[in-house]
C-alpha cells in the first residue's frame, strides 16, 4: 500500500462560508507534500480533518486504509500531528508531558522511558527536559511539539507550520529532522515560508479559497514563472545593443528584457526561454560565435513567490 | 479505561502543579472551620454532630467547585491544547470521564482535609459516627454533581471568567430550587407536577435528608444521575464545539 493519506472530495462549511472545497490528494510512502497557500486558504482545516479533530461535512479521508469518518480512533492512532502553534500543557515538565503523550499512545513500562529518551534525542530537548514547558522558548516549545508527534514512530506525519516563528538555526534543525525521517514515511507540511518548500517537500500541492490549485514537485512549480531557466548575462555596454537584438532573434528565447540602465559600462539582461526550456546553450554558442566574453552569466531558477501570487491571485480574481 | 485513569492522573497533577491547589485547599479548610463555629454556632449548640459543620457546604461548593471546574475546557480550549487531545487515540467521552473524575478526586483530597472537626467532635462528645460518614458521603456527592456542571459549563466557553459565572449561577439554581423562594415563583401557574419536579432538583432539600443520616438511595441515584447527565451533555458541548 503505497498510497498512506487518500483524500476524497474532503468538503468542510462553516455556515455559508466553505473552508475546504472538495480536495482530492493521494499521498504516498516516502513523500514530503508540501501544502501551501495564503493564509485562511482551508490548510489548517484540511489537516483537522485529515487528524480526526473536525468531522468532514463531505467526502472522507484514509489515512493508512482506516476512514477518519467511520474510523476515527485508528487513524489518531497511526498519525503524529503536530497542531497550529505547537500546543502544549504549560505547567507539566517536558519529561512529564513527553510521558504522558507515551502512555495516551499505549506504551507500557520501560517502553515509556525508551520512547522518551529517543524523542528527547531526536528533537536535542535534554538541556530543557526538566523545564516547565511555559519557561521554555519558542524554538524548544516548537520542539516539544515535536517530539511529543514522533513519539510513537508514525508512518504519517502531519505538521502544520513546523517552522512557524523559528529562527534560522532551529528552522534548519526542523527542516534536518524530517528529512532524516522522510524516507519510510508519509510527510505532509503546511507552509507559507516557500523556500522551505524547495528545501525539503517533495512535492507541493497550492491551495486557497479551500481549493486545490496546483500539485506537482517544486521544480515542476517554478516552470510556471516566466524566468524559470531565464539566462541573465553582463556584458560591456557598448556590444550590449547588437546582443541583445541577436538573442532576441533566437528561436528559443520569447524575449529579452533589459534589467536597469548600465553601470559602469555594463549592461544586464535577462532572456527568457520559450516554454520553460533549457536555453543556457544556445545563449553561450551564440555568445562565443560573435566573440563576446560576459562578465557575468547565471540561469535563473525561477521563483516561488511569484509562482505563489500567480497561482493564488489569479484564483482570486477569477 | 486505561487512557480514563492517564488523563484523571495528568489533570489531578495540573492542579498541584500551580498554586491553586493550596490556594483552594486553605481557603475550603478556614471556611468550613469559620462556618462551623461562628455561623453554626458548633460550640454554643452544645451537641455532638456536625449538622453545623455540613449545613454550609451547599454554599461554600457553590462559589469553590465552579472555581475548580472553569479551567478543566475553558483553559484546553484557550490554549489550543484541545486540538492535541483530541487528536490523541482518546475518545471524548473517555476525557471528559478523566477531566471530572480528577476534579472530583481533588474535592475529595480537600474534604478529606477536614478530618480534624470529626476528631473534635470526638473528643468532646459521643457522635453518632454513622450519621458523620453520612454526612461526608453526601457531602462528596454533592461536591461530584456540582462539578459536573462546572465542568460542562467550562466545555461551553473558553473564558474561565465566564465558565465560572455561568455554573455558578446554575449551581445556584440547582441549590435553591426547593425552597419556598423559587417555588412561590413557579406556584403561581405551574402545575402541581411541575413545581414537584423543580422541588426534587433542590441539592438543598436533599443533602438535607443526608445531612441528617438518613442516606436514601433515592437521593444517592438523584446526585449519580445527575453527574450523569452533565457528562453526557458535556460529551456532547465538547463535540458540537470544536467543529464550530
């Protein structure tokens, strides 16, 4: 069983207003989905659903082939959640609350201390682990959370924000432990940090207005933008007319944008590929043949913001 | 009953972890003691029994029990931390079981606290000790079902502030109803049955008849029944409030 987290049709309404509009995903084994979209977009209510916390007012999720509808305690079973803002009980102690989780989970024994003891290695709590979790900071609450959602080893992990407040260090922390677990897991992320995505999803599915918009690897994501495999080159400004004119010309670039006025005698533009195509080549051939040496050359990968606003806000105004 | 008794014994330690158990434990213990013998006259009454002694717990559980019973959901809710135990492999009813059951446990710790009366009246007298025991279990009932409604009414908002007026004014509804104060209200034009029923409510009139030894199982199945129903509907605020 490959696929681990199938959504079908997941609908939720609160009232008049539909915060998850029919989503359909399949997830599998060995996946970091990715799920993003603006605030308010129905990430958050997808996921409580999926965990068991809402009840769908349409449609059903499986998660590991039990129904959350019809199953609800042997999907809660099977999945670590780590819900919106890393709750926990403030006035236990990080061991305290990290058995406590262990006991809810079902161990028993000396099973407790050794699940304990492996999460407060896996998430670096020992320097907090005799802490009341309200003295903690941020960074060490957020790994709590953490920790107490790997604790029984789930083959589905769902988190939402993960990173959400975190600072460089403790996101690379974060991001370093899923990916160590990704591999025999099914992972699923919210996000609104995009270069997150491209750091360890996967794939990523955009939603927004409780609509799936768009579902692929973050590669496939960033072909959508215009520069995508753009090639930016510098080159002295007294060659740059004729250059420019030439490249425009190219059957594979769409078009060629002057990027600023020169400086120092330096001119900067950027080509764009036809169709999201590799053009690198056909650029340096074409730069070589008329005897052009550019001071600087760079393809650009594309970029996830602008294929975020152009995802989501052509949704809106449509 | 297993994931009952760990959420029971996390709750229960909740309650030690912060102030507010002593806080409550001092405070319950220097007013049954001032009750007992300045309002109820324990000394001057000249008797061996503790009517004086119980006849005040109504109304100190009245404003105390609601005080314990506003964090138990008002706080998860607040916190968020009701998203986590909820997504636990826990059923609701298995925590609202667990949540009341230690708050019910705490009430107890802190009525098991006044044993220095019953060794006093002891001391100075010839009690009836069956009519004492009585008393306590009464007394510890009714601790249970005013806590039932604190911990449903909790369950309705997450502002403890508001969870603590809310059940304390039903607890004060329930705790009035039988006397003539209420019932002329309902006399008026009610039928018989109905001011009937709205007499047998009163926690007053029964832990009355307790109060006094007579333990009538009647009274016992009312104040069980009781903490059964407010569970049940706090099973049921707990579920219709989060997917709203």
């Amino acid at each position: 069983m490959s696929k681990m987290i199938v959504l079908e049709k997941l609908t939720k309404r609160f009232g008049d207003l539909t915060a998850v509009d029919a989503v359909s995903l399949a997830v599998r084994r060995g996946e970091v989905l990715g799920f993003l979209g603006p605030n308010g977009a129905g990430k958050s209510t997808t996921m409580k659903m999926v965990c068991g916390y809402l009840t769908p007012t349409s449609g059903t999720a499986r998660v590991l082939d039990h129904d959350v509808v019809t199953e609800p305690m042997a999907v809660k079973a099977a999945i670590g959640y780590l819900p919106e803002g890393a709750p926990t009980y403030g006035d236990m102690r990080v061991s305290s609350f990290l058995r406590f989780i262990a006991q809810v989970r079902g161990f028993d024994g000396a099973e407790i201390g050794r699940r304990v003891d492996r999460v407060r290695e896996m998430a670096a709590l020992d320097e907090v682990f005799d802490r009341p979790v309200e003295t903690l900071s941020k960074g060490f609450k957020r790994r709590v959370g953490l920790a107490q959602a790997i604790l029984h080893d789930p083959e589905v992990l769902i988190m939402d924000e993960p990173t959400d407040g975190l600072d460089p260090n403790q996101k690379h922390q974060v991001r370093t432990l899923i990916k160590d677990m990704a591999q025999d897991k099914a992972i699923v992320i919210s996000t609104h940090i995009l270069e997150e995505v491209e750091a360890i999803c996967t794939r990523a599915v955009v939603i927004a207005h409780g609509k799936l918009l768009a579902d692929g690897t973050p590669e496939q994501l960033l072909r959508r933008d215009a520069r995508h495999n753009a090639v930016v080159v510098k080159l002295a400004a007294d060659r740059a007319k004729d250059i420019v004119a030439g490249l425009a010309a190219l059957d594979q670039v769409a078009g060629v944008d002057a990027l600023g006025d020169p400086v120092n005698g330096t001119a900067a533009f950027r080509a764009r590929p036809r169709d999201g195509a590799s053009i690198v080549l056909p650029v340096g051939d074409y730069l070589r043949s008329n005897n052009v040496t550019p001071e600087e050359m760079y393809v650009e990968r594309g970029h996830m913001d602008e294929v975020f606003r152009a995802i989501t806000q052509g949704e809106a105004e449509a | 009953m297993r994931n009952v008794w760990i959420i029971a014994k996390r709750e229960l330690a909740g309650y030690f972890a912060t102030p507010l158990a002593l806080v409550f434990i001092v405070i319950f213990l220097a007013l049954t003691g001032a009750f007992t013998f300045y309002l109820g006259r324990f000394f001057e009454a000249g008797q061996a029994d503790l009517e004086a002694f119980f006849r005040f717990h109504p109304w100190l559980y009245l404003i105390l029990i609601p005080a314990v019973a506003m964090r138990l959901w008002a706080e998860e809710r607040k916190t968020g931390t009701i998203e986590l135990l909820m997504t636990l492999p826990v059923t609701t009813a298995q925590a609202v079981l667990g949540k009341f059951l230690a708050a019910w446990a705490f009430c107890g710790i802190a009525l098991a606290l006044t044993f220095p009366v019953w060794i006093t009246v002891n001391v100075l007298g010839e009690p009836d000790n069956g009519v004492i025991v009585a008393g306590y279990v009464g007394s510890f009932l009714m601790a249970g079902a005013f806590m039932s409604i604190g911990a449903c009414m909790s369950a309705m908002t997450k502002n403890q502030v508001i969870a603590f007026i809310i059940s304390a004014t039903v607890c004060f509804l329930f705790t009035m109803s039988g006397l003539q104060l209420v019932l002329n209200f309902f006399q008026a034009w009610a039928p018989a049955l109905i001011v009937d029923t709205v007499a047998s409510l009163s926690f007053l009139v029964r832990f009355d008849a307790v109060m006094r030894g007579v333990i009538d199982l009647r009274d016992v199945f009312f104040f069980i029944s009781l903490i059964a129903f407010f569970l049940f509907t706090n099973v049921i605020v707990v579920e219709v409030k989060k997917s709203a």
